[in-house]
C-alpha cells in the first residue's frame, strides 16, 4: 500500500514538473501605449509656447512614451495652484511667482527653468513713451491683471528704487486684452507685459507702433522667469515620467534653436486662431531664445538654473517685495530630472 502511494505521488510530481516544463513562458505586460500627460501652461498661446507644439508634432514626446496635451493658462498665480492641486501635475509659470506658492505651502516645484532672464517690460504706445526711465515711473497709471506674474518683479523694481505702488497710478483688469485696450486707448500710460509677445502682436493686429523697456533697463532688476513647475507629490511617485518629459521638452528647445522657422511654422498652425502667422510667431521665437541662461548656467544644458540666481531673485524680493525668504532655496528647484545633450530617449 505504502509503495504504491509513493509510485502515485512520484508521477503526480512528474507530471507536475512536465507541464510546468512545457508551458508557454509568461507573457510581458501589455503594451498601454503612451502615457496622458497634461501641460497647463502660463498664459494664452504666444511664441514663447512654440517649441512645446513643436516637441508635440514631432513626436518628442511620444518618443518618450508620453501623449501629451497643451493647456492654455490664465496666469502664472492661477497655474500654480493648479499644479500644487493636483487639477495639473506639471505646469508652465513664472519662477518668482512660484516661489510665493511654495512660501505659502503650495507643494510645487521647479524641474526646469527655461527664461532665466526675465523678459518682463513697460510696453507703451511709440508715440507716448512712457515710462523710458525710472524718473518717468514715478506717478505713470499702469495696467496690471490679476494674478499677474509681473507683479512681483515690478514691486521689486519700485523698491530697488525708492519707490513704492503708492507712486504709480495701478489699474488692474480682468484679461490681458483689457490691459492692451487700456494703453492703447490711452487710459493706461503703459502695461506690464513679455516683449517677446505683445508688442509684437499689437503692432501686426492694430498697425500703431507699440515700444517697450525691459524692467532690467529702468530698474536694475532680474529674476528667473518662465518655468516648468511640477507637484511635489507627484513628481515623487513619478520621477521617471518627469523626467521623461522634462528631457523631450529639452530636446524640443533644443530643436528649436537649430530651426525657429519650422518652429514658427508648426506654431503658426496651432495659434492661427490667435492671429499669428508665420513671421509673427519667428519673431516671437527669436525673442524666446534671447533668455534661456544667464552667466551661472552658461554651457549647462537647457533648463538646468544655478543656486546662485535663485538664491539672488529670492534676495530681491526679501529687500524689495515683500517676500519672507526660505532658508534653502532648493526647495525652490531640482536639477535632478534634467538631462545632457543631445536629449534623446534611452533605450
């Protein structure tokens, strides 16, 4: 009896052993396809946006693994909270503004920072030129919108120089295109705006020539600008996909330096309904690409930002804005998920 229990579980174990042998070898996850992706960005469509359309188009993204969508913004203020949120994992906003989220217990940070100059100016009618200096701020009515990025940079300006909000005439609207009305219609001496955008726009669509002064002309101040911001909670559990992202927005940066009219082309068929066409969106590339490092992050790759001037754009907004400084400014920002040239996929 024994030994024909120990016959019966000796072929039970080899044919156990046989079909495991035979079986087809376990099959790798199925492929899902890309990964949904949303990008709020900081404003409405403008040049500046470009080599995002451009990285979508040609297939940077997806080369990543990644199906990535384009958001238009209302204001950097409005796309940070979004992304500290959660409505929106990564994001496109001005540094400064960001850094008063973070002060304030938003959970975002900068992964990228791609203007590390500040393209922040006075914009005025060419034939009413004002404010050219800082002793024409004084007293000048300016249009500002809610949630503006400009505004930390301009208390900053007042403040390096003497001056406060109380010694210009503010009027905030509700929309960019209320600001522009403002000035042109000549209720506003000027407007706070991107010289690599609305100048360049107003003059193709209403034929007055606009002028423009850099805040870095009249008043002696710079910060870093225009970033790619990410939830702090998200980027934790996702840091390969941030940096996939990160890595083929480099690449389309990258590419559009090497060929802005493409870049205007493809733009100019995404932002047609904004009215730009293709040597407004060129011009406004050509701007764009003026600002990408400043003297601490020269030769590094696209968007890697140093200590150094974050360090410098909190120190001027401690002494002229306001701003209660954090002890380490990287809490501010990462370079952690930024790549080297020539940013292509790994394998």
């Amino acid at each position: 009896m024994k030994k024909t229990i120990v016959l019966i579980l000796t072929l039970l174990f080899v044919l156990t052993f046989v079909l495991v042998a035979c079986a087809p070898p376990a099959q790798p996850p199925a492929d899902t396809g890309p990964v949904p992706l949303e990008f709020r960005l900081n404003w409405t469509l403008y040049g500046e946006h470009a080599p995002f359309f451009l990285g979508v188009d040609k297939g940077f993204y997806t080369d990543e693994g990644l199906d990535v969508t384009i958001l238009e913004g209302s204001g950097s203020g409005t796309t940070v909270k979004l992304v500290g949120n959660g409505n929106n994992v990564i994001g496109y906003a001005d540094s400064a503004t960001m850094m008063r989220g973070v002060s304030a217990g938003v959970p975002v940070k900068a992964a990228a920072v791609i203007f590390q100059s500040s393209p922040m100016s006075f914009i005025y009618r060419a034939d009413a030129p004002r404010p050219t200096t800082i002793e024409e701020l004084k007293g000048a009515t300016v249009a500002v919108t809610a949630g503006d990025a400009s505004m930390s940079i301009f208390e900053a300006c007042l403040g390096k120089n003497g001056l406060t909000l109380d010694d210009v005439k503010l009027i905030q609207v509700s929309n960019p295109q209320a600001k522009e009305v403002a000035m042109l219609e000549g209720t506003a001496n000027t407007f706070l705006g991107y010289f690599v955008d609305q100048p360049l726009r107003i003059e193709k669509n209403t034929g007055v020539d606009i002028g423009w002064k850099q805040l870095t002309e009249i008043c002696g101040v710079n910060t870093l600008s225009s970033a790619i911001i990410v939830n702090n909670f998200w980027a934790k559990e996702n840091p390969e996909l941030l940096r996939k992202f990160i890595r083929a927005s480099q690449r389309s940066w990258a590419y559009t330096q090497e060929h802005p009219e493409e870049a205007a082309e493809i733009f100019a068929k995404h932002a047609a309904d904004r009215g730009f066409d293709v040597p407004l969106s060129l011009a406004e590339i050509q701007g764009s690409l003026t600002l990408l490092h400043t003297p601490n992050s020269a030769g590094k790759p696209i968007g890697w930002s140093a200590k150094e001037d974050w360090a410098a754009t909190q120190e001027l907004l401690q002494k002229y804005a306001s701003f209660k400084p954090e002890s380490d400014v990287g809490v501010f920002y990462t370079n952690d998920f930024i790549s080297d040239p020539p940013y292509m996929p790994t394998k």
